[in-house]
C-alpha cells in the first residue's frame, strides 16, 4: 500500500505527528477492510493499492496510480469502507 502525502502547509512537530498517526490508523482500517471484503484478491501484499492524501484535510482518496482492476473494485466499495 503506498500513500501519497499532498500538502501545501508547513506542519508543526505535533500537526506532524497527528498525521502519521491518522495515516497509520488508515492503514489498518483499509488493511482490515480489504481482506474483509475480498478486493485484495490478487495482490496479496496490497502493493498495488495507491492513495492520495491530503495532508491538510486530513483526507484520503483512492489514488489514478492504482492499477486496474484493483482501483475499480476498490472504488465500487469505498462507500462501505466510509461508513465503517
């Protein structure tokens, strides 16, 4: 899984901070929500999932980068990973 970090800020040692926790905490989420839902299938190492985060927002979105047919398949169910 790669995440791309998008930002137009200098953030402080705390904004920092906060976010590479927020990112982590979206790792195991969308690693858990993957293999819950079967869209790792594949790409067993979900190497092939690429997002884009937007530092400033605090928002991550399903990034061009991934490949097809991962980046479909994910898109179709991203609703139900932002309900959870």
């Amino acid at each position: 899984m790669k995440i791309n970090w998008h930002s137009d800020t200098k953030l402080s040692s705390n904004e920092l901070d906060n976010r590479i926790q927020f990112e982590f905490d979206f790792r195991q989420k969308m690693t858990r929500f993957l293999v819950r839902n079967s869209i790792f299938d594949g790409c067993e190492d979900f190497a092939c999932y690429v997002f884009d985060y937007f530092v400033d927002d605090k928002t991550i979105v399903i990034s061009a980068d991934t490949p097809e047919p991962f980046y479909s398949n994910l898109k179709n169910k991203w609703h139900l990973f932002n309900a959870e």
